[in-house]
C-alpha cells in the first residue's frame, strides 16, 4: 500500500471568479440599479492556465481537494503525472480541465479546489 505525503507550502487554490453585474432597476437603492455576482469564466480560465503553468514539469502525484462553505478539506482525487504534471492535468486541453474543475464546483458546492504536491513513501 502507497502512502501519500503532502508536500508543506505547495498548495495552490483555483476559485471560480465573479463579478458584479446589474441585472435590473431598484428605485429603493442608492444606486439605483439591482447587482447580481455572476461567474467570469473567462477570468477564471486565464486564472486557472497561471496555477498549470505554475506546477512543475517533472513526474509527480497531485492531490485534489475541495473546501467547502463550512471551511472543511475534502479529498475529491488524485492525479499522477508519468512525465509532467503539467501535461497530467492539463489532460489534452486545460479547458476541458477547466470546465471539469467547474463542474466539480458547482455540484459539490465549493468555495474553491486546493491542488498540492504529494509524495509517495
């Protein structure tokens, strides 16, 4: 059995980013306008490229995470990288990555996903 140990101050998070956008008129607001936040995926995308340009390009275990609104840490799954981690999540196309890492989001309900390295001993 292979145990996994996290690698201490190599935790990167990918959040989802959100905007402010008016979606209607208040007259009882100061404004006068009524917001709503709504998903920027484009932000969120070029936000997540930057955390997978940032992973190293050796071989290597990841381990996913999500946070969730309690502020607890779930496991969600591994991701082992033969040569590159870079290549192992990016998987083809960081944009299908993205949109799973999305979906992950939006089903589970999570504030963010935390990547970490880990190592085997």
């Amino acid at each position: 059995m292979m145990l996994l140990k996290p690698v201490f101050g190599s935790e990167k998070n990918v959040k989802l980013i959100r905007r402010r956008v008016i979606i209607g008129e208040n007259p009882a607001s100061k404004s006068g306008y009524k917001f709503e936040n709504q998903v920027d995926y484009p932000a969120s995308l070029l936000a997540f490229k930057a955390l997978v340009e940032g992973l190293p390009q050796t071989k290597g275990i990841l381990i996913l995470s999500g946070v969730t609104s309690k502020g607890t840490l779930e496991f969600i799954k591994i991701i082992k990288g033969e040569f590159s981690l870079q290549q192992a999540v990016k998987q083809g196309s960081s944009k299908r990555r993205f949109d799973e890492f999305v979906s992950l989001m939006s089903e589970k309900n999570y504030r963010y996903l935390q990547v970490q390295l880990a190592t085997a001993s």
